[in-house]
C-alpha cells in the first residue's frame, strides 16, 4: 500500500487536477495492483495504491515477485512516481490560468523508502520556497510532507523530481532512457534548480560519457549563472585533471594517498621499472591499498607510514609527486613545513598540489562553513595562490603554475590546483 496526499487552498484545485469530487472513487491500473483517487473533503485527494493479492509490483533486486510481507511494495519512490504521473500529469504538462501562485499546496507520500537518505536533506536545503518535511518511520522509511505556495504544477514537478532521485538510488533496477533524461531536465529547467542539485543529476543519470555529452548544454540551462560541468563527481574531475599533467615518465610518490584512488589506476600506467610510491599515516589505509594491488595485481606500489619514513629511504631517480586533498587537513604552518619537505628533500620533476576552493562553497550552500568536519583551513583561489607562491619563490629553483579544477559557477571551480616545477622542466 502506498498512499498519496495532495491538497490545494486553490479553489480550482479539482479543475487543476481533473477530478470531479462528485464522481466517487477512480480506479487505475498501476502493473500488477490497481490505484484508486478520491477526494475526502474539497481540497484534499487522495491516491492509494495496491497489488493484487500477494504479487509485487516494485520488488528490490533481492526480493522475491511473490511475497505478502514484501517492504517494497509498499514504499517505493518507483510506486509514487507512477501514481503522480497516473493521477496528475495534465497538471504539469499543460499550462492553466487557474494555476496561481500565493495558495498553499501540499504533497504527503505516507512512507517512502530512502537509501540514500542526506538527499532528504539536501532538497530542503537547496528548492527555495519548498518545505520539506521527513518524519522516520523506521530505518530508511519516511513520511514525507512538501509544502509550496508557489503554483500546483511545479510542486508537482519537484515531486517528481525527488522520487526519481530516490528510485534511482533505491534497492530496485532502474533503466535510465534518454527520454527519462530529457523529461526530469525539463523539470529541473523550468525549475530554474540551483548548481548542486544539476551536479547531483549528473552524477545520478549522466554517468554515462556519451550521454553526458549530449545532455550537458541543457543541464547547464539556468537564469541564476553561468554553469560549465565537467564529466564525473569532483573527485573524478580532479584524478582528470591531474592524469592530464602527468606523463606517467617518472615514479610518482602520492603523498596522502588514502584508499588509493589515485594509486591503483596511476601505478598501472607506470612501465617498469617505474614505481608507485604510496604513503599514508593511516594503517588502516595502506592495508587497503596492498590488498587492493595484490587483487589486481599490481607488483610496483609500495606504501610508506610516513615522509619521514620515505626519506629514509628514498631513491635516488627522479619522481613526480602528488599532494590532492591533504593541506587542508592540518594547519597552514604544517602545511608550509610539508611542502618545504618535499621542495627540500625530494627529488621531482613536476609536484602537484591540490586544495578545495573556498570561493565556491557558496554554490554548496555553506557560507562560513568548510566542507568537511576535518578540515583545519580552506583557501579562496587567491589566498591559496599568494600563499603557495611565497613558498615557491623562497628558492630560485621552482617554478609554479596554477590551475582550476572540475565544474565552474560564474567562472569559479570547485577546486585550486598546482603545479610546481623545477626551472628547465617542461
């Protein structure tokens, strides 16, 4: 069973919708179960969708067709979005006069199922005018309540919009077609939706290279500011932008290397008997990263627990180093040191370094907020720029250039990158 509530203070709200309050109860068929309409008083309809007996319209991947306990039959976003589009989809694909803004419309989906369940939040933070509410039924299952005083057809779309994000992000498959695509940006278009949700579309439903390409322009469509959006989520967009700085004719020596996002990819780039250099003060980590190159087989990646450690036991040939994400989890005056460490100490031909953009967080809504927890200091691209090229150029022998990273809002990218050379390297 899944239930929908929409409501209107709109006194055409039966007009909008197409439904005669005096006609009783609709019935539609919705798979393998039947929805029924009705209204309970003027203003407030209702839908109600079941299967027939014990089948299963919307099952997870993990679930059985035949089952009289089955969750998801009654939870999916896949349920609700066919029931808004059963029900009413005259109200947001035809223009009404009577669709005003100033009354207050209301949409209810009793419980619906949320894997992913930040993207609550997130579409309250980010549809300005839009209140929504999430009331925890049980894990990952919510009642969730958006109200507008904006017009019918576009909370519509909003709900449209907010389901699809669920069901693609939910237990069940998906298919995503290029006319789906087409239709959700539409929506997003007419919504004139800010930076991050385009982004998180992307991610959802752009995934694909080829289908990016094609969608891109359209998705970039906004009255707010210009949008240029890369392919792949920020971390694709920086490995990208750093893969394309390297030659790959050196051992490269991956300062922070976490998980081994860069590692594991680069370190297959390299011929022998170039190496791969890993180091981490996480354990936990680096453990990661030598049971992941022992499944792939990866033999040229060591890992280190340290710089320090490293120096120790440096080579003598010369390397490439890569320092993305981590100066921004210690103070400025510990990340002075490190650099001077590398600039002192290490032998490289190109060193890059990346950091996040301060100047961007407000297009991720966080004035006067870092992006994350542990972050000690973020830099605007000035301040990273000024402070990078006092370090630099305390010796004669560096050169640095500066480049940007990933998707730009009115010309700012999400990331601050450099490149840091020996004079006489190209």
């Amino acid at each position: 069973m899944a239930i929908i509530q929409l409501a209107s203070d709109n006194p055409a709200f039966s007009f909008l919708i197409k439904k005669n309050p005096a006609s009783g109860m609709v019935f539609r068929g919705i798979r393998k179960g039947v929805a029924n309409g009705w209204f309970s008083e003027e203003g407030i309809y209702h839908v109600f969708f079941q299967d027939a007996q014990n089948t299963v319209s919307f099952n997870a991947k993990d679930e059985p067709a035949f089952d009289y306990l089955n969750l998801s039959k009654y939870t999916s976003p896949f349920a609700y979005l066919q029931m808004i589009n059963e029900f009413f989809k005259t109200v947001y694909t035809k223009e009404n006069d009577q669709d005003k803004v100033g009354f207050q419309n209301r949409i209810v989906f009793s419980m619906i199922y949320a894997r992913k369940e930040h993207y609550l939040r997130f579409f309250n933070q980010y549809f300005e005018g839009y209140d929504f509410t999430a009331i925890q039924k049980a894990e990952k299952y919510y009642e969730v309540t958006i109200l507008s005083n904006g017009k019918l057809a576009d909370l519509l779309k909003i709900s449209n919009v907010f389901c699809l994000f669920l069901a693609m992000n939910s237990k069940e498959p998906f298919q995503v077609e290029d006319d789906l695509i087409q239709k959700y940006i539409q929506f997003l278009i007419d919504l004139d939706v800010p930076y991050f949700i385009r982004y998180l579309f992307a991610q959802n439903f752009l995934f694909r290279p080829k289908t990016f390409q094609k969608f891109k322009s359209q998705l970039e469509q906004t009255e707010k500011y210009p949008i240029k959006l890369q392919f792949g989520n920020t971390h694709l967009q920086r490995r990208s932008a750093i893969k394309s700085r390297f030659n790959f004719s050196n051992s490269i020596v991956d300062i922070g290397c976490g998980e081994g996002f860069y590692a594991l990819p680069f370190a297959q780039k390299l011929e022998a008997p170039l190496f791969y250099y890993a180091i981490d003060i996480n354990p936990d980590l680096l453990l990661h990263v030598e049971k992941r190159a022992l499944h792939l087989e990866i033999e040229n990646i060591g890992t280190y627990a340290s710089l320090d450690y490293f120096l120790e036991n440096a080579p003598s040939e010369k390397v490439d180093v890569l320092l993305t994400e981590v100066i921004e989890h210690m103070s400025l005056d510990q990340a002075e040191k490190l650099i001077q460490q590398v600039l002192n100490f290490v032998n490289f031909e190109r060193f890059i370094i990346t950091t996040p953009n301060r100047d961007f967080n407000v297009f991720y809504e966080l004035e006067g907020e870092f992006r994350n927890e542990d972050h000690q200091f973020e830099s605007t691209t000035e301040e990273f720029q000024n402070w990078l090229s006092d370090i630099v150029q305390r010796s004669s022998q560096f050169e640095v250039d500066f480049f940007q990273i990933g998707d730009t809002v009115a010309g700012i990218s999400t990331s601050s990158g450099a490149m840091i050379r020996r004079k006489g390297v190209e």
